[in-house]
C-alpha cells in the first residue's frame, strides 16, 4: 500500500511539473509573438490619465491629435472655481528589431522629431516593461513597472492607457498631414526621426 501511494505520489509530481513547463513555454512563446509583433514605429492616438497631487487634479480619456496631443483641464483643490488647460504630449514608440530596443519620439513637429536614446524592453506576462533612464537619457539597466500590452488589431496596440497605430496604418488614414512632408521631400517610408548623437 505504501508503495502504490508513493507511486501515485509520484504520478501527480511528474504530472503537474508536465502541465506547469508546458503552461510557461506557451507563457513564454505568447510573450516572444507579442514582441516579435511590436517591432516597428507605433503612433499615440488615445489616451487616458490623471493627476492628482497636493494642489490641483486632472483626469482625461480621448482621442490624440496628429502630434499626439490633448487638452487637459487642472483644477485647484483649494477653489473649484480656479483652473487651467495645459496639451499634454505623448510620444510615439519605436521598437528596433535589429537592436532588440525602443525608443521615445516627440511629436510635436512633424518635420523634426526628435528620438531619444535606445533603451531596452522585455514582454513577459503579457506585459511590456521599459528600461528607465538616467539623466543623460542612457539606459539604467533597470526595468519600470510592466504595463498591460494589448493587441486590439493587427496595427492597433494599447499600452498601458494608451493606444498606438502602426506608423503605416496612421499614415494612410490622414494623407493630409503627411502629403505637405512629402512634397518638401521627406521619404516618409518610414517617419523623419532625428536620432540622438552618442
């Protein structure tokens, strides 16, 4: 009897150790599929956030402009009455395929975005999570909080609370704002970043 239930014992060990490598190898082959997708220039396109700190509070959820870009209201939590608008900015990603890394791209003037350094990313659990910088924008080789990664279709990704189109699929959706660059002889197969100098 001791015998068949060590046997048995054993059965359940070799049986959960089975199904729990089997459960992390499609984990991980989940995690390299949403890496491999993200590879590319992704365009901020919906956003939503607050802020909430010792003087005044703002919450926002909506569409971007083309610069990624949206109004947000500050109220004062000493007088209701008083409030400001502030354009927050979110910038566009980059993921490098050759290099395994990303980097951040301000917006702002569509003919002259500027890239911040290359860092590195990793997706595990579902979850993209971003090398931080130090004051010099290199990376630290330390990693920030992963934020939920969500393909909603092939070329919309959300990221945390924001949602990204493929570069290309942004593109062909406004030919109004990417016609004028071209014409002053941008090559916009891919979009006009200016890279930091090492």
């Amino acid at each position: 009897m001791q015998k068949l239930t060590q046997h048995i014992m054993k059965t359940k060990s070799v049986y959960f150790f089975t199904v729990l490598s089997v459960m992390l190898l499609l984990v991980s082959c989940s995690d390299f599929k949403l890496q491999k997708d993200l590879y590319g220039d992704w365009w901020p396109v919906r956003a939503s956030g607050s802020v909430d700190n010792d003087q005044f509070s703002a919450t926002w959820d909506g569409n971007l402009g083309v610069h990624g870009d949206i109004l947000v209201t500050y109220v004062s939590k000493k007088n209701p009455n008083l409030s400001y608008e502030d354009t927050r900015y979110y910038p566009m990603l980059s993921f490098n395929k050759s290099q395994k890394k990303f980097c951040t791209v301000t917006l702002q003037s569509l003919g002259d975005m500027r890239a911040s350094r290359y860092r590195k990313f990793e997706v595990k659990g579902g979850q993209v999570f971003f090398e931080q910088a130090n004051d010099q924008g290199k990376g630290t080789g330390e990693f920030g909080e992963g934020e939920d990664l969500t393909f909603l279709e092939d070329d919309v990704v959300k990221i945390g609370k924001v949602t990204y189109e493929r570069y290309e699929y942004f593109k062909s959706k406004h030919p109004e704002i990417f016609k004028p660059l071209s014409e002053k002889g941008f090559d916009l197969t891919t979009p006009p970043i200016i890279f930091p100098e090492d």
